[in-house]
C-alpha cells in the first residue's frame, strides 16, 4: 500500500515538472511576419552615407482605422541611403482570418516624404481616428473621411523641421485633442563627422543646433493653431526624439515629457492657463541618478509598483542605462533603475522603441525593447543586417518582472494602500523589492534577430487576451511577433476609455480587485516613432472578476463604473459611471 502511494506520488510530483518545464521552454512570442502575410525585403539595405537622417529610423501604428474592431498597421517609411527614390508610407488592413492586405492606393494615406514618427487620434470626435506623420521635411496630416479613406489636409498643422514623435492630448481640457510634435535638430547635410580611429561615421547630434518643439491647440472644429511661443514651449529648444503626453505632477492636467538627445531631458508642467513651465529638474526627470544627461529615445509609461502613480522607461545609447524612473508621493520621480536590476544587462546596447507590457497576463508589468547602434561597433555574433550595417546591428532585449507578491500567486487581503512585502518605503519612494529578471533567451524569435531596430507599437493583434508586438526596422523591414506566453490560466482584460465619441487619450484606468488595484494609461503615443492600441489592457493571474473600474478622465473628474468578469473586452463612457 504504501509503496504504490508512494510511487503515484512520484509520477504527480514528475508530471507536475514536466509541466513546468515545458512552460519555462515554450518561446515567450513567435515571429509570424510571413504567415500573417508581410513580405520580408529581398535585398539587402544599401550601405549608409553617413547622413544622420539614415539611423534615427521610422515608426510604425497599429489602430482600427476603419472600425471593424481588428488592428491595422500603418508603417512609416524613408527612401534607401543614398536613393531619392520614393518610398511611401505603407497601410495593411488586417482581414477575418488574421492576415494582412497592403489597402495604401486605396485609402490615400501613402505619403512619398523621409518617414519618421506617428500619432494616432480622433481630431474631430466624429468616432474615427486621424494620422499625422512626422518627417524629415514637411510633416503631413491625414484626416479619415469615415469610409476608409483619407484626405490630406493642412488644418494648420504646419511643420517645416526635422520631426520624429508627435502625440495628442488635451492640454486644455476642451475636449478636443490637441497635438505636440517633437523636433529634432538643424541638420546640415554638408556636414562630415568622424568616429574611432578618424573613420567616418554618423555625427553626434551636438554638433547641430536643436530644431524647437511644436505645440498645436486644435479649436475645436478640427483645425488647429499654432501656440507653441504663446505657450512657452519656445523658450527651451531640444534635440528631442520621444514624448509623451500625460498628467504627471498629480494636478489633474495633461503634462508633456520630452527624451531628448544628449541632454537633459524637459517635462513641460501644465500652468493651467494655455501656458507651460519646464521643471524636469525639479520632478527629477531631467538626468538619471548620477546628475547626468543621457541620449534618451523611446518612453514607456505604466505603473510598475501597483501605487496608482505613472513610472517611466526610458531607452538611451550603449554605455549609458536605460532608465527607470519610479514616482513618489510628491510628483518626484526616482532614478530606481539599478534597484530594479536592468544597469548590467542593457549597458551595451542603445535603446530605441520600447514599452511596458504584461506579457504574461501575471499583473506584473514586463518591458520589452528593440536595440541598434547610431555609432559604428565591433560586429556581434549573428548579426544580419548586411556588409556596412552589421556594425550598427544589435539584439532586442525583453525583461520580466520577477515580483513574487502579486495577484498571480495570491489572492489575498493586502492592497495597494498598505504597507507590505510588495514595496518598501525610503525616502518617500514607493520601491520595487522585485527585479526585472533579463528572459530574452525565452524568446528566440524576438532576441536572436542581431539587426537595427527603432520603432515598436503593442496590441492584441490577434485578439486572444494578451500583448503582440511589431517591430520597424532600419531597413524598411516589419516583424510581427505574436505572444504565446504561459501559463493559459491567466486571466485578462481590456479596457477601451471614451469620452466625446473618441478614445480618451490621457486617461488613468484602475481596476480594483479583492486582492490588488492595477492601473493602467490611455497612452498609445508611447516608444519611439510609434503608435499602439489605444485599450488599456491588464493582466489579472488567477483573479476571475473585476470589483470595480475607475476612470480619471482627462479633464479631471473621476467615475467608478461597475466590475467584470475576466477575459473579455470591456468599454466605458464617460459620464456614464458614478463621480466621486
């Protein structure tokens, strides 16, 4: 008797690991650009001239443009070095059984300009969503007529300078979004710059002077102003390359983050007035713990400690950390990147596209990056990105969030307001006792391509409850990566705000659980270039049903709308729920 209890026993215990095995040797995601129908470019990139415009890259959206409630893909794109060969932007709708078709020639959007970023929002709340794209040269502004196509139009969008992120927001709380543009310097073409051992290389951007932001109030019929001298925005210009627009001092109104390139980064802090103060020195957001400025690129916005407050991520050059910035009580944010544990892991690389996911649906927010020199290096193993540019080449980096008090393990009492294991208190800073644990070797598909990549966007392309990714190349090339994470029995929500007939940019969604709170950000304008999905999605572990959701809306009220079951997509209105 008990040699056979014994020996069934044995068999659970080794079935049990054998289950955990094959879920630790599973691939976190899966490249699927081919099946999904994109075709790979046939040649290899032209080798580089030199000019900086080459290594900065282009980004690339994913959003519902013609509102079937399916992901699309606007890529962004810019001719081969050397070539003054048209290269337009490319759309691709994505069809029922989850393939794309290439509709650019029939939508109109498939601009000719040197492609770089893109924003994504409904400009006019008539219910569909409005392009712009940042360039180097002209930018252009795509308003969706509604029927699946677009109409290029000025609206007083009018931006001449070397444009690379742009974002929509209401600043002024009117309803209506407004849009910031970052610009990135006065380039000069004539210009030739050297590297190790006096060979040619890309120019550092210090050696030209920084092209001024743009600030654009829309006046509420869908055409816009520009404010950006009588907002204050003018006084400081920088070399920027990522924004983000979101109410960071805790004041209720919209604020604007600016990465810039080499320098200190700005946080542009709402006066409430139409005008800005720039106090990133103040909040703790201009240098990293060092007192030091960093080549700063892409930005990630999301609560990575459960306290309710926005933390950030952001991507910076080889040698330099990339950097997490944890907020405090006061709207003071900490440089915990070390205590977080990235500092060894990342140092080598230059970060560029970027973002906070769970991909793993545990409640824990996980970061995946994209990677690839501006200077050129010695060539890494594996490296596939032709001749010239495997110097440049570098691999992508994802990292999960190794905390262990969660909703995934427990469902207990504790919430986020107490004092517990989950976080310590020092110095006014909420810190994570958890590091972010390097799991790139889990995802081979996403880790060994050694290219140059920039732009990252997120979404559930293939709608099964959890994150995908899709990556732009240096080289015009899209890589789809879908997410096959484990465990299955993690639940999941999505969380779609609105508020006059549009997606609520800016909004802070919270839901609130018998055993945690877990908030999320309508932020699709975050990393680098990019545009994601506009719903706030949260990973619940083994939480089955939502008590609550809350809503901060950008105007500043708050609602509470009624709780959830799990998996499932959920939307809410605003003033449709209860103010508090």
């Amino acid at each position: 008797m008990f040699i056979r209890l014994y020996a069934a026993t044995f068999i659970i215990i080794m079935l049990c690991l054998q289950t955990a095995q094959a879920e630790t040797d599973a691939p976190l995601f899966t490249e699927v650009t081919s099946a999904i129908g994109f075709e790979q470019p046939k040649t290899p990139w032209r080798a580089g001239t030199y000019a900086l415009p080459e290594v900065i890259g282009s980004g690339v959206a994913l959003f519902d443009y013609d509102n079937d409630a399916a992901l699309d893909v606007l890529h962004i794109r810019f001719p081969p070095p050397g070539e003054d060969a048209p290269a337009p932007n490319r759309l691709f709708r994505q069809q029922p059984d989850g393939t794309f078709v290439d509709v650019t020639e029939a939508t109109g959007i498939g601009h000719e300009g040197y492609g770089q970023g893109v924003a994504i929002g409904d400009v006019d709340n008539d219910g569909d969503v409005d392009v712009y794209v940042t360039n180097y040269g002209a930018d252009v502004f795509y308003r969706n007529n509604g029927d699946g196509t677009f109409a290029l139009e000025d609206a007083g969008l009018s931006n001449e300078a070397w444009g690379t992120s742009a974002t929509f927001g209401d600043y002024d709380r009117d309803g209506y979004l407004d849009l910031y543009v970052v610009n990135y310097v006065q380039f000069d073409p004539e210009a030739v710059c050297r590297g190790k051992h006096s060979a040619l290389d890309y120019c550092n951007p210090q050696v030209f002077e920084p092209a001024g932001d743009r600030l654009f109030r829309n006046n509420g019929d869908g055409t816009f102003t520009d404010v950006t001298h009588r907002a204050g925005i003018a006084a400081m210009p920088g070399r920027g390359l990522g924004v983000v627009c979101l109410d960071l001092t805790a004041d209720g109104w919209a604020d604007f983050y600016v990465a810039n390139d080499g320098e200190a980064n700005q946080l542009w802090v709402n006066q409430t007035d139409g005008t800005f103060v720039e106090e990133a020195i103040l909040h703790g957001l201009a240098f990293n713990a060092y007192g030091q400025p960093e080549g700063s690129m892409g930005i990630a916005v999301g609560d990575v400690n459960r306290d309710m407050r926005p933390d950030m991520f952001v991507t910076h050059l080889s040698g330099e950390t990339n950097t997490l910035y944890v907020a405090s009580n006061y709207a003071v944010f900490g440089d915990m990147t070390e205590v977080a544990g990235f500092a060894g892991r990342d140092l080598p690389y230059t970060g560029f596209g970027c973002g906070f996911l769970d991909f793993d649906n545990d409640a824990n927010l996980d970061i995946a990056l994209v990677n690839g020199r501006v200077k050129r290096g010695a060539v890494l193993e594996g490296a596939n990105a032709g001749e010239f540019w495997n110097f440049y080449a570098e691999p992508n980096l994802l990292f999960q969030n190794s905390n262990q008090q969660s909703a995934v393990s427990h469902q207990q009492e504790n919430s986020i307001s107490s004092e517990t294991s989950l976080l310590k208190v020092s110095d006014g800073f909420r810190q994570p006792t958890a590091h972010f644990t390097d799991v790139s070797s889990r995802a081979p598909d996403f880790a060994r391509w050694v290219e140059i990549s920039r732009g990252m966007a997120f979404g559930d392309i293939d709608t099964d409850g959890d994150i995908d990714m899709v990556v732009s190349g240096l080289d015009n090339r899209l890589r789809f990566f879908r997410n096959d994470a484990p465990p299955p029995q993690h639940h999941w929500l999505f969380v779609r705000a609105i508020t006059q007939n549009r997606d609520a940019l800016g909004a802070q969604v919270t839901l609130r659980t018998e055993s945690s709170t877990l908030t999320g950000y309508v932020l699709p304008g975050t990393s680098y270039l990019s545009s994601s999905e506009p719903s706030v999605h949260f990973g619940l572990g083994v939480i089955e049903a939502v008590q609550a959701i809350e809503v901060r809306w950008s105007d500043g009220s708050r609602e509470k709308f009624p709780g959830a079951s799990a998996n499932q997509r959920v939307t809410v209105y605003q003033g449709k729920g209860v103010s508090f």
